[in-house]
C-alpha cells in the first residue's frame, strides 16, 4: 500500500521548495520546485518526503548561455 503526496509550490519571488525523498537512509531523489509547480510522489514503507522552503540558490550559466560563441 501507498499513499500519494502532492506538493503545489506557491511562494514569494527569490524562494524556491527543496524536496529531497529519502528510503531507508538512501537518498533517491532530490529535486525543486519554483512557484506555480507541482510534483506527485509515492510513500510506502521505509520512504519519507522532506520538503524545505528556502531562499532561491542563483542559477550558474551553462556554456551556451555565457555568449562565448
């Protein structure tokens, strides 16, 4: 047996949800979520769901974006 859990982020502009999913001492995903997104996940036994909300970490440019051709 499961239960779903359903996390809708809705928060103020420089803020960001950090959701980490964590199975019998194991991290198995890490993930966030910006304002307006949502995310379904599954608990059964042994798993647990941390949800943080948190000032927003400043995104570092890819290659492709720092205009060096």
């Amino acid at each position: 047996m499961s239960t779903s859990v359903t996390i809708h982020a809705q928060l103020p502009c420089g803020k960001e949800v950090r959701v980490k999913i964590v199975e019998n001492g194991n991290t198995v995903e890490e993930f966030t979520l910006q304002d307006g997104e949502r995310a379904i996940r599954y608990l059964h036994d042994g798993r647990e769901i941390r949800v943080l909300e948190a000032v927003q970490l400043k995104a570092t440019p890819s290659l492709d974006q720092t205009g060096d051709g």
